[in-house]
C-alpha cells in the first residue's frame, strides 16, 4: 500500500507539501498540486483517517440518529446530511433506533467512542438520557431535526406542525366535514402532538370540535395506522374525515378503506403528512414538508458550530397543503341520507 513517502518521492516534492496539496488548508501552485494528485491517482494512495485525525483534531465524521430508516421519510432527510457532509469532506454514519431506547443508548455509545465531530438526531424517543449525557458534556455538539426535544436546549430545524395541522382543519371544513378525526403514532413525540393541537384548534374556528373518541394513536407504521382507522371506523358515528400524523400511517388508513369496502374520500377523506413520493402515487391529500432541506439545513447547523462555535438560531419549515384525490365533501352533502339509502351507501 502506497504511504505520504511514496507520493512525495513520485511527485517530487516534500511530505508536506503533499499534505497541503491534500488537505487545502494552505496555498499550493497548480502544477504542483496537479503533480501531487497525478501521483496520488497513479499509487492509489489513500489518506489514512488516523494520521488526518491527529493531525486535525477531528475524525472527518458525522453521526445521523433516525427513528426508523424503512420509512421513506428518513432516507431523504439522511440525503439532504449526506450532500453537505459531502460537501465539508465528511462522511456520514446512519443509526436507525426503531424506537428502541436501549439500541439507540448503544448507538450513542459507539459514535462517542469512534470519536465523531458532530450528531444530528431525529429519533425522537420518550426517554432521551443517554443523549441528555452526551450533550451536557458537550464533547460532541448535537443538532435535532424533525422532533424538537424539550427537555434538551438543542438548536434544529422542524417544520410548523401548528400551522400544518390548522391548514388541515381549514381545508376540510372547507369541504363540509365536522366530524373530524385524528390519527398519529407515539403521543409523546412532539410532531405528533404539534399537529394534533394545530388541527384541533383550527377546527375550532370552523365551530368544530373534536371529541376523544375520535383521537387515536398507533404505532408510526403503515400497520398503525390501519389498526387505528379500524378503531376510529367501527364507532357508532365515524369520522367523515382524518388527519394522519404521517404518509406511511395515511397509507395504513387508505388500506383499512379498502379491505373494508370504504370508499375514499365518499365515505372517508383522508390527509397526511410529508409528501411522499407514494403518496403521490396514491393520490394521497397531504401536508408537503422539505425533507431533504430539513437535513442539508440541519447538518449546515452543525457545521456551523464545528467551524465557529456559534449557537444558531431554530429554523422553522414552511409547511403546503397539497391537495389530491383523497379529500373531498362528505357524501351526506353531496347526496343527503335519503338518496345515500337508495344508492346502498352506509
């Protein structure tokens, strides 16, 4: 394997000159870079983490903590990291907890060893006292995304979950539901009871309240949400219309319509939350939020702190309702009971 040496003797020029040429921190000529990177393609040289680590101070490593990477959600915001890690020259280390807060305390416990320069996290656990550990003392600077923590003073980025939900309740009382219903995982995740609270007083300027028996929370899965919607559609009086606190759960929600013989939006109007590239397909009404600039935002938040030390500020995503095919009036307005009874509709 090719050493610093052998590059040097090859371009000519000395270790450190190879070093600068590398590294960029000081000014080379162009020739000689252009012999030194000649050289380097020519041995196959590869710089040795280590020595740039000693060299440095830092290992050239980020960590991204995610609740679950098979939701489609994650992988996009992890792109958004990925691009401006790239762009500082870093690589990225993906954890993904599945809500558990014993693999997610073993995650920590890894990328502290491994000595990474910065963590973005967004796995947003009940119980956050491993993180809490790590943060307070303030080895390795955290930023949160998606899940603001409120138990850590962490600078991050989320989305307007208030708003979204009111955007929501406007649009279908705009429609003429005010049987409203509310769908979302884990209670105790902050996205969860942001949007809750926005739907819920949005809905109260329309004159609508939402009782608790038409609130359920599942599991942040497809599965969550269709055990939820068989929850909340086998009630004596239904919702007309829910609010799903995200995509992969609204896709659980569509697919309960579906094995039940409900039709949507007739008998049920559906929104969600993200904007997934399947929802698209499906036609899935729902709150659009930039996830891929969620993670370049967060990750340029954390290099920030890594190259100056500063304390940014919160940064606060605009959220857009997207209306498709999955919302629409109740079918009540549109036929009244006693044409719905001809019709065969429930």
């Amino acid at each position: 394997m090719a050493t610093i040496k052998d590059v040097a003797r090859e371009a000519g020029v000395s270790i450190s000159t190879v070093s600068h040429a590398l590294s960029g921190k000081r000014p080379i000529s162009e020739p000689t870079r252009r012999r030194v990177l000649e050289a380097v393609e020519l041995l196959g040289y590869r710089p040795s983490w280590t020595a740039r680590s000693l060299a440095s101070g830092r290992t050239g490593v980020i960590g991204l903590i995610v609740a679950d990477i098979s939701n489609p959600f994650y992988p996009t915001v992890a792109r958004g990291v990925e691009d401006v890690a790239n762009a500082h020259d870093y690589s990225l280390v993906i954890c993904s907890t599945d809500g558990d807060e014993r693999r997610e305390r073993g995650y920590i416990d890894v990328l502290e060893a491994r000595q990474v320069d910065g963590i973005v996290y967004m796995a947003g656990l009940a119980a956050n006292r491993r993180l809490g550990e790590l943060i307070a003392r303030g080895s390795i600077p955290v930023v949160a995304a998606d899940e603001q923590l409120a138990e850590l003073d962490l600078p991050g980025v989320y989305l307007m979950n208030e708003r979204a939900g009111r955007m929501v309740a406007d649009h279908l009382a705009s429609l003429g539901h005010a049987r409203l219903g509310f769908v979302g995982g884990p209670r105790h995740l902050p996205t969860v009871a942001e949007r809750l609270e926005g739907y819920v007083g949005g809905a109260a300027t329309h004159g609508i309240t939402i009782p608790d028996e038409l609130i359920a929370f599942a599991d942040n899965r497809a599965e969550g949400g269709q055990v939820a919607a068989a929850i909340l559609m086998a009630l004596d009086d239904p919702p007309t219309a829910v609010f799903v606190a995200n995509d992969m759960m609204a896709l659980g929600v569509l697919e309960h319509c579906r094995s039940a013989g409900l039709a949507v939006p007739g008998d049920l109007s559906v929104v969600g939350v993200d904007d997934l590239s399947v929802a698209r397909l499906v036609g899935l009404t729902t709150i659009r939020q930039p996830m891929y600039e969620i993670g370049a935002t967060a990750a340029s938040l954390l290099f920030e702190i890594l190259d100056s030390g500063a304390n940014p500020a919160t940064v606060r995503m605009q959220p857009e309702l997207v209306v498709r095919s999955t919302t629409g009036p109740p079918v009540e307005r549109i036929y009244g009971l006693e044409m719905r009874a001809q019709l065969g509709l429930r």
